[in-house]
C-alpha cells in the first residue's frame, strides 16, 4: 500500500496516517520514525496500544518527539520505530482482543505487515508491545496468545478486570512455552491509580499473583505516587534518578 505522506520528511517526527486493512476497513495510525531513519536498515518496531478513551494521538500528546531524538541523538537507546493504530472508531468500545483487531496485530497481523513493507520495523530486528489501561490488558492478550512472538512486553495501568479470565486462560494453556519464553513482561500500576483506589479493581495484582504461581517470568512494579494517566506513568522516575519512559524503551532495546 503506498503511503499518504512522504517518508522522507517524517524523520524524527510523529505522523498521524490512515491505512487499508482487509479487517477494518481505513485505520488511523500514528507512526515515529528515529530522526536518521534509513530505508535501507532494519528496525525494532514498539507497538503502543492505547487506553478506552485514547486514539492514534494518545502517545503523542503526552510523549514529545523531540524527547525520543534526543534520547537516540545521545546514544541513550538505538534507533526504534514506534507506531499504534486507533482501537476502534467509538473511543469508549475500545476492546484489543476483538478478532478484527487480532487480525491487525498479531504476529503475522495486517498493521505488522504494513509496518514491515513500509518503515523497515518489526522484520529482523522484532516487534515490542507496550500498552496503557485496556491497552494493558491487550498487551498481555498478546503475549500469552503468542507466546514467543515478541522481544518485550510492558503492561502500564492493567485494571480491565473483567479479562482477567481469559488471559489466566491462554496463559495456562501456554504456560510452558511463555516460562521457557526469553520474553521481556514488565507490570506497573501506580500507587495513586483512581481505579484501584475508588474502584478496587485488582487486574494488576491479581495477574502479578497468578503469574508468580504459574512461575512464568515477570517483573511487577508498583510506583509510588504515579497516578493512572500515561503521562503519569512515563514522567515517574526511579529511585535511581531515570525517567520510566526512558526505562521502557531501554527494556524494548535489549539485546540490539
């Protein structure tokens, strides 16, 4: 499919785009390309998956594309293409796991391929997910589904409970796989978030649990102070004094 903007003036930016898929029809994407980004040279491809109310534009209205250059300018992390689609036309139904999404995103899905053919990511160099709120939870749809088919996953703000079922599901029914996985998971829920503290949902910890008797690889953290926004999340600092998001895409890069 040809694209609808010219490649070569999208370095070291965000650009907002739609694309033809056989499931969905014309979908809203965003994609980030590094700054020196080279058709000739393979990439790793982080795949963000939004939270119900976001869209194509959520990762870019918290994350400012000059932040992400000079973290590759610097050295910090190596060159990376990050993209997402929007989760479906009404913002509040957004669902991961429906099968016109699975179609999109799974390992051979249609957006992995048109990020393969047109921005040289997800090929070679692998795909990663990352995903906030019901993205979270889509994340780990994903990787226990697919256990073995992506290089790291991180699970921001995992508090759609009503999927604990089913991803406890996949996950056991591909427990051997995911504990002999070199999958990266890494789980985070904020100490502030409004859904644990007026709601009480539980997904976070619960899977953290489950995960720990199920004895299949993980990392779970709880940040002091980080409320459930995105924002919140990638703006937190350690007790070493590194910014979360510069953290996650350190993880997403391991090994390139």
């Amino acid at each position: 499919m040809t694209l609808a903007f010219d490649i070569t003036k999208a370095k070291g930016k965000y650009t907002l785009s739609t694309f033809e898929s056989k499931a969905r029809s014309i979908v809203p994407y965003f994609v980030y390309l590094p700054p020196n980004w080279n058709p000739d040279i393979n990439y790793r491809l982080i795949l963000f998956l939004h939270g119900q109310g976001g869209d194509e534009g959520a990762f870019k209205k918290y994350i400012a594309a000059q932040q992400l250059n000079d973290w590759i300018l610097t050295g910090e992390i190596p060159n990376i293409v990050i993209a997402g689609i929007r989760g479906d036309e009404n913002k509040d139904d957004i669902q991961w796991f429906t099968k016109e999404n699975e179609a999109l995103l799974s390992p051979n899905g249609e957006f992995i391929a048109f990020c393969k053919s047109n921005f040289k990511a997800g090929g070679e160099k692998g795909v990663s997910f990352e995903g906030h709120s019901r993205g979270g939870g889509g994340v780990l749809h994903y990787m226990f589904k697919y256990p073995n088919s992506f290089k790291s996953v991180i699970s921001m703000g995992y508090v759609s409970d009503y999927t604990l079922a089913e991803n406890k599901d996949m996950a056991i029914k591909n427990k051997a796989a995911l504990i002999d996985s070199d999958v990266q998971l890494f789980m985070e829920i904020g100490t502030e978030d409004q859904y644990v503290r007026n709601k009480n949902r539980k997904a976070s910890f619960l899977m953290h649990d489950f995960l720990t008797i199920l004895k299949i690889p993980h990392t779970f953290n709880h940040l002091f102070g980080v409320e459930h926004g995105l924002d919140s999340f990638w703006n937190h600092y350690s007790d070493e004094g590194i910014q979360n998001g510069l953290l996650h895409l350190k993880r997403h890069c391991e090994g390139l």
